[in-house]
C-alpha cells in the first residue's frame, strides 16, 4: 500500500520561507524609502522651496520615479521569491510520490507552470491579495498628500505670525522629519493595513499560494487527485479553516465523492496569511484517515468549546 507523506515539518518549511522572503522585501521598503526621505530633506533644505511652486513639483515628480522604481524592485523580488518557493515545493511534493512517479526536470516545470505562477503576482488577483501597484500607488498619493499639507501649515503658520522665509524653511524641516511618509494605504475593502502588516501578508499569501500551486501541479503531473488540508488546529487557526482541516479534498474534480479544493477556497480555506497546506492521499488511505478525520474533529470541537469559554470569561471580566 502506498504511504502518504510526512507531515510534521511542512509548517517549519512554510515559515522559514516567510522569514526569509519577509525579511528580503523589508530590505527592498527600506532602500526605497531611505532614498525618498533624502530627496525630500534635500529639497526641502533649498532656499526657493517655501516661495516656488515649481520646485515643489519637482519633489513630487522625483518620489513619482521613486515608486515606480520600487513597483520594479518588488516585482524582481516577487519573481525570485516565487521561484525559490516553487522549486522547494516541487521537491516536497516529489519526495510524497512513489519513487520515480513524477520525473519532469524543474526547467520543464518552469516552462509549464512557473511564469504562470509570476504572471498571477504580477496581474494580481484580486481574489488572493490586494493590487502591489494599487498600494503602491496609494503610499505614493499618501505621501504627497502629507508633505503638500505639511507646506500649507507651515506657510499658514508664517503668514499668521510674520516668520521669514528661513524660519519658515527650519519650521518645515522640522515638521518633515516629524511627519515622515506614512506608508500607509487603504486596500480594496477599504481596510487600512499598515505598510509592515499589508507586506507581510503580501509575504505570506504569496508564499503559501505559490507553495499549494506547485504541490498541486506535481501531484497533477503524477495523476494524484486528492489531497488533504494539514497544519493542525493550533497553527494560525481561524473560523474559515476549521471545516477544513484533516480534510480530503479532489484537485481537480475528478474524483467524486470529495470536495475541491477550489470550493473549499470559496468557502474561506486559504485566506490571507493562512498557514496550512495540502498533503497527497492515495486511495489506499482514506479508510484509516476517516477514522483519523472523526479524532481530528473531537479536537475542533474542543477548541471551539474552549475558544467560546475564553470570550466568556473575557465578557464578564470586562
């Protein structure tokens, strides 16, 4: 019979990627802001800026070529993320089939699936994660909009009380350096993120998209159908997942009897920032894994009975 694959250190392997890709963006953000707060100090620094509009503009129009650069820079990182995720993952899901089931070469994978992978991030769907170019563009309206508004207090702060255009100048360094880009934006739903919460779930969803799309190709590849949600109950748990977890699902369809995965997506699984992944299970398993299926649901059901014991606990107490 076969045997499915291990799966205790597939959660170690999700977040060590994480780390790595997170703190590798974080790089790119802080290289790219690092320049813009440079350029607006050195404008602001010039003797003209509180007196001529046209050298003002001139500051807004080089943060405008700053973020274009950086919607670049985050597409290069996108791009190596994806394929150094891509290539784990097409090892893992190797590693879970009989030897020598699948035994196409990663640049056959890569021709077949990976600029696909690329070309979603770049597209953005907007059903996995917010536009990268839409947030982008809002930090870079955010910005603008915060040093014209710094402009316009400190020149309505001269006006008022007879400041020369040197005190005025110091007055706007100073507010500047206080009030630096926000970097901040309001996604699709309307929820504001942070730039630090909304980059890394950008991290997070790309790399556990990228790592379930590349598992479910190769098990495609190999002519395996189903598979199952693992990562356990204590792992990032939420309400979308708990139907879900230790259940078998059909990649494809094909094999009746089993939701998909996809309506499984459409029913919340794989959410922003979801840390569990799929596992391939041979037919020869599903016998033993329903019996595992009905301990596993015990479990959620302990949860959920001890999750509603805390809010109750936290009601009262309040």
């Amino acid at each position: 019979m076969k045997k499915g694959p291990p799966k205790t250190a597939r959660i170690q392997v999700l977040d060590k990627a994480r780390k790595l890709q997170e703190a590798r963006l974080r790089q790119v953000l802080l290289k790219s802001r690092d320049k813009m707060e440079l350029a607006i100090l050195k404008h602001a620094r010039k003797g003209n800026f509180m007196a001529a509009a046209s050298v003002r503009d001139g500051l807004y129009r080089e943060i405008r070529d700053y973020y274009i650069a950086l919607q670049g820079d985050v597409d290069k990182w996108a791009r190596s993320s994806i394929t150094s995720n891509a290539r784990e993952w097409r090892r893992l899901g190797i590693d879970d089939l009989p030897h020598g089931q699948y035994n196409q070469t990663f640049s056959q994978f890569d021709r077949k699936y990976l600029r696909n992978m690329v070309g979603e991030f770049a597209e953005n769907n907007p059903s996995r994660m917010s536009a990268v170019n839409s947030a982008l563009g809002g930090m870079l309206q955010n910005d603008i909009r915060v040093l014209r508004a710094t402009y316009a207090d400190v020149a309505r702060l001269g006006a008022a009380t007879g400041m020369t255009t040197a005190q005025q100048q110091r007055e706007l360094i100073a507010k500047i350096t206080d009030a630096r880009p926000a970097w901040q934006f309001v996604d699709k739903s309307g929820r504001s993120w942070s730039a630090r919460n909304y980059f890394r779930m950008l991290v997070n969803t790309t790399t556990a998209n990228v790592a379930r799309d590349t598992y479910e190709d190769v098990l495609t590849e190999a002519g395996e159908d189903l598979a199952s949600v693992e990562g356990g109950i204590t792992h990032g748990i939420c309400e979308q997942c708990l139907p879900w977890i230790g259940k078998v699902l059909s990649i494809t369809g094909k094999t009746r009897g089993f939701p998909t995965v996809d309506d499984a997506v459409e029913r919340g699984l794989f959410h922003p920032n979801c840390r569990h992944y799929l596992a391939v299970v041979f037919v020869e398993e599903i016998t033993e894994r329903q019996k595992r299926a009905v301990k596993l649901q015990l479990r959620v059901t302990e949860h959920r009975k001890k999750q509603r014991a805390e809010r109750e606990s936290r009601k009262k107490a309040a």
